[in-house]
C-alpha cells in the first residue's frame, strides 16, 4: 500500500497559468520527491495599467512517501 502526502502551494508567473503550475512543481521538486500530481483549486491574476502582471495559480501537490 502506497502512502501519499497532499501540500498546498501558490505560485506566480508573468507568462501564463501553465507556466505558475510548472513553476509550481519544479519549486516543490526541490524539496519534495516522487511527486504525482498537481490540482489547480484557483486560477487568479494581479493586474497593473489595466493589464494582467502576474498570472497565479493556488494548487495541491500530492506526493508519495518513501519507503
């Protein structure tokens, strides 16, 4: 029987909410091994002079523990 862990993390980009969900797992990645996957709970944005800046993504990880 495999155990998961499930975190939550925000991220941000100024390309796109893809590219917040990658950044999202390749910083996880960096302290958090065998992950498995990502659900997006919220898609948001900061707007400045009236155009989207940073696009941000509000997302679980699940990952599984070691053994």
């Amino acid at each position: 029987m495999a155990i998961h862990k499930v975190i939550e993390v925000l991220s941000e980009s100024g390309k796109g909410w893809e590219d917040a969900a990658e950044k999202a797992v390749e910083d996880a990645g960096k302290t958090v091994k065998n992950i498995r996957s990502l659900y997006v709970k919220e898609l948001s944005a900061t707007v400045k002079n009236g155009k989207i800046s940073k696009y941000r993504v509000n997302a679980n990880i699940t990952f599984e523990l070691g053994e």
